[in-house]
C-alpha cells in the first residue's frame, strides 16, 4: 500500500457540486483556471489519444449562446419553463468551460472508452474547482448533444459533443446535503 492521503479520501467522500444557478463572481482567471484545466487533463484516456478538448466560454460568448438556446429550443419543441432554464444556464452563467468529446479514430480504443475519458474529465475538472476553493457544477441537457446547437453555438465538427457544461465561480449559498446512495444495496461481491 502506497502512503494514504486522507485528506484526499476526506474531500472526496464530503465533496458537493454547487448549483449553477448559485455561482457569482468573481470566477477563476485565467490563472487561476490553468491548474483546473492541467488536472483534468490528467485523467486516463486510454491510449494517449486526448479524446477530448475544453472551451472555456465568458461574457458575449455566454449570451450567444443563451441566444441559440432561444432560436432553437422552440424548433426541438423546448418551451416555457424548460427553455426559460436552458437559456439562463448560459445567460446567467460568468464561466463555463465546455468538455467536448472529440473521438480520435483508432484500431485499439473503441469509441465508448474515449466518450467515458470525456465523462472522467468532467468530474476531474468538478473536482479540481471544488478543491481550488470555487464552486462548480456540471450540466448537460439538450444543448450538449444537439447536431444543430453544437454546429451554430461552439462549431463542433460532427463527431464531437458536449460531456459537460462545467461552471464555475464563487458559491454564494452552501446547499444542503442531499440523499446519497446506499452503497451497500448498489455493490455485489464476487469472489468465485
């Protein structure tokens, strides 16, 4: 066994996302942002292929986006509250750094593994802002995997999508602890 670091195990077993729509300024700078970024960008990706890229969007780019939202929601048949809650993700939003999956074509890692690198990326990245200080949250919703959205709002090629949109800044509300899993009702043991 290697030297045990529970101060890590601590901040795992107690961390909580922040919910978006709670996060102000100030947001990370640039600077600041960097180490966020460099420890996401160490999760495994089976097979060195980076499978995966980052956009981080602020200001005019957020409200550009809370305007595609807008255009196409109502022709995706997103109305009322729903779409109201899908533009204001970004219109409300300071800092947001998109995680874009973005599979490399390869005889040895399927497709699945690089989509669940993106995914692994996208907490590390959670979990980088939380234990920087900041609050963070990741959301997805229709935006992340709509052809239309992806090609006007971030100019995703066609095999590329959004695993998350990770928002970060300052929290100005601590949520209450929310139920979590039994672990014991989710986990078998095998052992023959």
């Amino acid at each position: 066994m290697s030297d045990p670091s529970p101060e890590v195990l601590d901040f795992l077993l107690t961390r909580r996302s922040r919910p978006a729509k709670t996060l102000v300024t100030p947001v990370p700078t640039h600077d600041e942002l960097a180490p966020i970024l460099t420890a996401a960008a160490r999760t495994p990706d089976h097979g060195k292929l980076e499978p995966w890229r980052f956009i981080v969007l602020e200001g005019a780019a957020l409200q550009r986006l809370a305007e595609v939202v807008v255009t196409r929601g109502p022709q995706l048949g997103v109305e009322g509250d729903k779409l109201e809650k899908a533009r204001r993700q970004f219109a409300d939003a300071e800092l947001v750094v998109a995680v874009v999956s973005s599979p490399v074509p390869s005889p040895k890692v399927p497709e699945i593994e690089q989509i669940l690198s993106a995914g692994a990326v996208c907490l590390s990245m959670l979990n980088a802002a939380l234990a920087s200080g900041w609050g963070a949250n990741w959301l997805t919703g229709w935006m992340a995997s709509d052809r239309t959205f992806l090609r006007n709002g971030l100019s995703l090629s066609k095999s590329e999508f959004v695993a998350g949109f990770i928002h970060i800044g300052t929290e100005r509300i601590i949520p209450p602890e929310r139920p979590r899993p039994n672990v014991e009702a989710i986990t078998s043991w095998v052992s023959e």
